[in-house]
C-alpha cells in the first residue's frame, strides 16, 4: 500500500506543498515580527528522492530554503535575513507541517490507508 502511495504523483505533490506552506509561513511570521509589511517573498530549492543510497525505497525531499525572506521596493530586491531558530519555533514549525500532511492526508483519501508507527 505505501508502494502505491508514493507512486501517486497528485499525493507526493500535495504532502509536498503542505510541508513547503509550514515552513514558509515560520518565515513569514518572522518577517511580520520584524515590521515587514506588504508583500514578502521566501525561496527554496526542493529535489524528491525516492530511494535512499541502498536503493530501498525511502521517499523524502531534500530542500535548501533562503534562511529569510526578500521584499521588493521600486524594482529593487532586498533580503532580510530571518531571526535566529529556537526550539520552540522550529517544534511550532514541525508541528504545523504534520497538521498540514494529515489533513492532506485525510481529503486525499489516504490518511487511514498508510502503515503507521505509533
């Protein structure tokens, strides 16, 4: 069943989006906690690997995210580096991310249909 989950495109894409929307709603956040206003701009690279390096399947992503975010003033782009991570912000982030999965999860059809570890 997991072989058949990964498998689905719309499903890897969509736990995708939902991973990159918490992470980069932590950084949006944090821009407003600065005094940002208006529009703000984060950035990643995401690459999906299937398999891990003894080729058993392992579905996971590998992102590098711009540690901030940019905002744009008459043409001109200027980066704001984000505050320093703690644990609790980077718990809150991971926290939203699974709620975030699960309900994609749930609306895919596919939250009950997935082994799980608990």
């Amino acid at each position: 069943m997991l072989m058949q989950a990964i498998g689905q495109q719309y499903l890897r894409n969509a736990v995708h989006q939902a991973l990159m929307r918490a992470i980069h709603k932590h950084y949006l956040r944090d821009a407003r906690s600065q005094g940002l206003d208006g529009q703000v701009q984060g950035a990643a690279i995401s690459v999906t690997q299937r398999m891990s390096s003894n080729l058993q399947l392992n579905l996971h992503w590998h992102v590098l995210l711009a540690d901030g975010v940019c905002t744009e003033q008459d043409g001109q782009a200027t980066f704001h580096p984000a505050e320093p991570l703690n644990t609790m912000r980077v718990q809150e982030t991971l926290h939203d991310a699974v709620l975030r999965i699960d309900k994609v999860l749930k609306r895919k059809g596919w939250q009950d249909r997935l082994p799980c570890d608990n």
